[in-house]
C-alpha cells in the first residue's frame, strides 16, 4: 500500500489555484417617495408655499431636460439597461448616463450585488460606475451607472440633442461593457435603430429634512391616454447605508403622512417614459 505523506497533501493544496473572486460593488442609497400632486402643487403646478417652507426650500428650481434612447421594441431596457441624455439648467454639457438595472428581491441587496459581479460589475469597476439602491416605497432596485459629459455646442438653453447626434454622442460614449452586453456591438447597433422616448422638463426644488440634502422633483410625463400630462412628485436623498434609507425612509414616510401628502406606491421615471413616449 502506496503510503501518501501528509506534508504532500499540504503542499497540494497549496499550489491548487484559489480563485478568488473580486467584492461586491459598495452601493450609495437613494431613497424616494412619491407625494401627492393634488395635494402638494397648486394651480400652477409648482410646489405649494407650505411645502417649500416645511423643507426650507426656496422658491427657485433647477430645470432638467431628459430623454431616452432605446428601439421601438425596447430592446436595450429588456436587457435592463438604459441610455439618458439629460440637459440640466446649471451645467454646461449634456449628461449622458447608461445604467443597468438589477431588481432586489426580498429586500436582499447583496444577493443583487452578487449577480451584478457575476455580471462583471465588481469592485474594480467602483472608479467608473456607481452603484446605488433605489430605495423606493415597497420595491428596490440596483442600478450600476456610468456617466459621460459631451460638448452642448450647437445647442441653447434646455434644449436637448436631436436624433442623429443624440446617436453619435451616445455610440461615441458608448462604455465597453454597455456595447458588449449580449454581443459584439449589441449596444452601438441598437442605439443605431433606436427613437426618442421623451423629453421630459423636470424641475428639482433643494431642501433640507432630518440633516439630509432632500430633493423634490416635479416630472410632467404624459398620461396613460398620451392626451394629457400627469405630474410625478418625488421626494428623495441620498445616504450612506442601508440602515440609514430604512430609518429615514419611515421618517420620511410619517411626516409626509401627517401632512396628508404621502402617495403609497412606487413609480419608476424610466418605465413610465419608455411606456408612455
Ligand atoms: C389624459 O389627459 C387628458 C387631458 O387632460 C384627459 O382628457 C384624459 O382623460 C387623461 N387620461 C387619463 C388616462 O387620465
């Protein structure tokens, strides 16, 4: 009988290579609310005076144009991903941001994360893509974000890019893993075939609740008939961990019920503009 030393055996296991895989992505914490738009607006659909005050909000807003690029058949957000080209009132260049989506469920982040670094979005990507959770009413998404700036030049105040150079700026920004996802070229060949889903003219009011910077958005977004325009209300901030989103969150959520502009429920921007547009 063949008599296998023991130190051999541990110098086995020792050359055997150990594949280690690379963390997870650390995500930031976004977390929304919907408030109520025939409570909180008056008749010229601006914030009523009562909740800029109760937010320390001033009267001023900041202006944002957005627009979708994707396909007729929505073939890039039925990967999950999504392509914005935004125009805010205080910046120079457009913002163009493409993002993947990953749903959580059961409120388990880390198994979202997880699948985001199978996916390759892991650690080493933390230089360029942000990871946040959008921490919404009852549901919760990942998202991982890539953001790229592109010259306005051409353009004036809002107004956002047209088709065609909407799709150049967007291929020629185009991030590696977006443009690869499925296959080669898989992102620069839809954005090829794809429309406008939007704009939308968004306006953000800056305050402040419980120590964290709040922001309230007021989105006109067409109606389900597309004959008309129904306003999304949004209350969000950002915060570091997850127990922080959920203390705030419920916070958040009893102050605005007690003022009697909470809206329960959850609406995702991006769909509601890819659906209605
Ligand atoms: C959309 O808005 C138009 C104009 O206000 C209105 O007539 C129509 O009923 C609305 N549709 C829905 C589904 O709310």
């Amino acid at each position: 009988m063949m008599v296998f030393p023991i130190w051999r055996l541990a110098v086995l296991a020792a050359v055997v290579p150990h594949v280690q895989a690379d963390a997870n992505m650390t995500p930031d914490y976004e977390v929304k609310l919907l408030m109520d738009p025939s409570v909180v607006l008056g008749t010229n659909n601006k914030l009523t005076a009562t909740v800029l005050s109760a937010f320390s909000m001033p009267t001023t807003v900041t202006k944002m144009n957005v627009q979708f690029l994707d396909t007729d058949a929505l073939d890039i957000n039925t990967e999950g991903w999504s392509v914005r080209i935004r125009k805010k009132e205080d910046e120079d260049d457009f913002e163009l941001t493409y993002k993947k989506r990953y749903s959580v469920s059961d409120d388990d982040v880390e198994a979202a994360l997880d699948t985001a670094n199978e996916e390759g979005f892991d650690e080493d990507n933390e230089d360029k893509y942000d990871a946040q959770i959008e921490y919404g009413y009852s549901k919760k998404t990942l998202s991982i974000s890539r953001k790229k700036s592109h010259s306005d030049s051409g353009y004036s105040g809002m107004d956002l890019p047209d088709l065609d150079d909407s799709i150049d700026m967007l291929v020629d920004e185009a991030p590696g893993k977006f443009v690869d996802w499925v296959d080669d070229n898989w992102g620069t060949d839809l954005l090829e075939e794809s429309r406008i889903y939007g704009p939308v003219l968004a306006k953000r009011s800056i305050g402040i609740y419980d120590g964290e910077e709040l922001y309230i958005e007021v989105w006109p977004i067409l109606n389900e008939t597309g004959t008309g325009v129904e306003y999304l209300v949004e209350a969000s901030f950002k915060v570091d961990t997850e127990s922080n989103a959920a203390t705030k969150q419920a916070s958040l959520e009893t102050y605005l019920t007690n003022q009697g502009w909470f809206l329960a429920g959850d609406a995702l921007k991006t769909s509601l503009m890819l659906e209605r547009y």
